[in-house]
C-alpha cells in the first residue's frame, strides 16, 4: 500500500521538491499553497508557483487564507490519515495541534544550516552576512519557528559571485535531491532526528525594504553582500537627484576616494576601506533594467558626481 503524503509550500523554491516526490511516485494525497494574490492593480490574479505545478500535475490543492481556527481544514487533514506532511516555504503557519495529524509527523525543509538563521529569509540573511556556506535542513516540526529536531543538512559553499535568486535555485534543486531518500528513511523509521544547540541559534527577520538602501561609508564586501542578498527584490539602491536606482549587479573594484563619489563613467563608486563598487547592471525606479554602459549614456550621473547617503 502506497504512502500518502501531504505536501505544503508556495514559492518557486518548493516546486523541484514536488514535482521530484511525484514524479518518483509517492501519492500527493493534497498540496497546499497560498491563496492567489491579486496584482497590486487588481487587475490581474497571480497563482502560487505551487498552484500552477499542480493545475498542471493534476494533483488536488486547496488554498486555505489560514491553518488557525480553521476546523475545516483541520478535519480534512485528519481524515486522510496520512503518513507524513511535507512543508517548503509555505508561508502559513501551521498550528501546533496540526502537527500530530500525520503518522509521522511535519517535515520541514529549511533554507539554512539551521540552528543558523531560524526564520523567513535564510538565505538573504546567509548572503548578507558575508557566510562562507549555507545549505538546507530537513526538520521535524515542533510549536516554536524552525526549532525542531533536525535529521540531516546539507551544505554548498557561497562566495560573492552569487545572489539571492541563485543561491535559491541551487538549494532548491539540492532539496528535490536529497528529500527522496530522507522521506523514505523517515517512512520506515530510519531517520535520527538530533535535537538542535540553542546555544548557536540565530534569527533571519524577514526583510525590510528599506534594508536595500546602501550606506557609501560601509565596506564594499558588506555593500556587495547586500546587493546580491537582496536580488531580485526588494533590491539594494541608492537614491540620486530625487530618484531611486537599484543595483542589480556589481563587483568590487580597487578605486578609492571620498565615500559616495563617482570615480568613473563606467559607474563606479568610492566606499570604505580604498575599495569601491563598479556596478555591472542598474535600474532606474519605473524603468527597464540596463547594462551600465547603456544607462550611463542617458544618465545625468557622471565622473565626480556624489551619491549621498539617503
């Protein structure tokens, strides 16, 4: 007899987990997703990547607004009588009394090597934070944020060639991996779970848009880090005669001078430390992106103008 399996999640970096566990043959006895969004126009409803992947799989969903107080969703979960619940990035939280609803459990997939960075953005965070590696966590679900015990990780190293987007990607598909046999171990009962060191925990807050504002007196490896940790949104930027222009990508270059300064017309920018930021790629708020060098024949951003800090 088959094991039937629920699984939860919602962005793009829960859809390589799905469509692996269906595509190996485990029974998807239901998927959840956030509700569709409207635009912020109204005029257009966006469906979860999760939702589209399972329109096109035909695999049942529901899209309950919340799990809390929620009796009807509750009864459904407990009337499968399923095996074991499956949850990537859901974006809902799941109340403690769901989680004994399957045979074995709630089984996170996290985006850190936890008890590092607990929360909703591991991996901006692990970016921001200039980290030499991240990876996933395959977790037991308990009452408290990704605290739970955790049977295996798996690392990747990072450098400052990589933004948020990639980094996303490549633990996705590390995830769609290696969930197969950690489902089935977990199935037969031969997974360990370890309990996590409180002592080495650490809390990735969800991210304020306002976090993207760059500060040109910051160190360029700190400034590269926010660039990248936080594409493609909400976007590390710089305000300049009124105007917002995020910087979708950069390297860090040798120029040096007064933090702010504009040291060529390739767009380059004094900081900290002699060091400066040479910006490969910019968007102007309401425009395209564009390569720097075609931006910078349009720009009224030139050799020695200074960017202050908004």
């Amino acid at each position: 007899m088959s094991k039937k399996i629920i699984f939860m999640g919602t962005p793009l970096f829960a859809v390589p987990v799905l469509k692996s566990l269906y595509q190996k043959g485990f029974t998807i006895s239901v998927v959840y997703t956030q509700p569709p969004q409207k635009s912020h126009r109204g005029q257009k409803i966006n469906k979860s990547p999760i939702q589209v992947i399972s329109e096109e799989s035909n695999i049942y969903f529901r899209c309950p607004e919340n799990l809390n107080k929620n009796n009807e969703e509750y009864e459904f979960i407990k009337n499968l009588n399923a095996d074991l619940a499956i949850v990537v990035a859901y974006g809902k939280i799941i109340p403690k009394e769901y989680l004994n609803l399957t045979k074995k459990g709630f089984i996170n997939i996290h985006g850190s090597l936890l008890p590092k960075w607990r929360g909703a953005a591991p991996i901006q965070r692990s970016i921001m934070n200039l980290d030499n590696e991240t990876g996933i966590s395959i977790m037991k679900m308990n009452e408290k944020l990704d605290s739970g015990p955790v049977s295996n990780t798996y690392k990747i190293k990072l450098n400052q060639n990589f933004n948020a987007r990639e980094i996303s990607e490549k633990l996705a598909l590390l995830a769609a991996d290696k969930i197969l046999d950690n489902v089935n171990d977990i199935l037969k009962d031969n997974a360990k779970f370890v309990k996590q060191d409180e002592s080495k925990a650490s809390y990735a807050k969800k991210i304020d848009k306002m976090e993207g504002r760059i500060n040109w007196n910051d160190k360029a490896s700190n400034i590269l880090g926010k660039i990248n940790g936080l594409f493609p949104n909400p976007g590390a930027f710089f305000n300049f005669d009124g105007e917002r222009y995020k910087i979708l990508k950069a390297v860090i270059g040798n120029g040096s001078g007064k933090a702010g300064i504009v040291l060529s017309d390739q767009l380059e920018i004094a900081c900290s430390n002699n060091q400066s930021i040479k910006i490969v790629q910019i968007q102007r708020e309401g425009k395209n992106a564009q390569n720097v060098d075609e931006f910078m024949r349009g720009s009224t951003i030139k050799k020695g103008s200074l960017i202050l800090n908004a």
